[in-house]
C-alpha cells in the first residue's frame, strides 16, 4: 500500500509544498514514512531556456502520453513536439542506424 499527500502552501510564503509519503511492505505492518519540503526558489525559467537533455526527455514523455491519447496531453500535437526540440539534433547528432531516400 502507498500513500502520498502533497500539500500547496496556499498563503505563498516560505516552501511551496510539503511532500508526505508512506509505504507499506507487501502482507506485513511495517510502514515507513517519509516527507520533505519544496523550497521555493524565484521563478522558473521558460522551456526555452532548458537543456537539450531535459528537452529530448520531456518531449519523448509528451509524445508517449500523445500516442495513448492521455488526457494529459490534451495540448500535445507532433508539430508542437517538434517545435520543443530546437537544439536537440544538433547537441546528439544524428541516428546512425536512419535511413534516408525512403
């Protein structure tokens, strides 16, 4: 069994949240619990200014979510995804194994 509570600080000031878990082993009465704060710190930056790495992997996740027709991905379109991966191709390379003249 698993449980897990977050909590927003509704009020703005100091941490953004407080993350509870609790685990329970399988068939036992054992529970471990855990929890830890969300520190705010200042404004997030815009996807534009992110990694290549956490563009590719970001994007690989949309895409996933996209092809089950999550509705997560509501907003989620290939044109977008592909527009996300600026960068991308030029920080990895190309597929060796892609096939071109297809």
């Amino acid at each position: 069994m698993r449980s897990n509570v977050i909590e927003v600080n509704p009020g703005g000031e100091g941490p953004l949240a407080t993350v509870r878990v609790a685990l329970q082993g399988s068939g036992t009465r054992i529970i471990a619990s855990m929890s830890g704060r969300l520190p705010y710190a200042g404004n997030a930056s815009g996807a534009g200014t992110t990694g290549s790495a956490l563009k590719l992997a970001a994007s690989g996740h949309a895409f996933s979510e996209w092809l089950v027709s999550s509705p997560y991905a509501g907003e989620v379109t290939p044109d977008r995804l592909l527009s996300y991966l600026g960068g991308v191709p030029e920080v990895y390379g190309a597929d060796a194994g892609q096939r071109t003249g297809m």
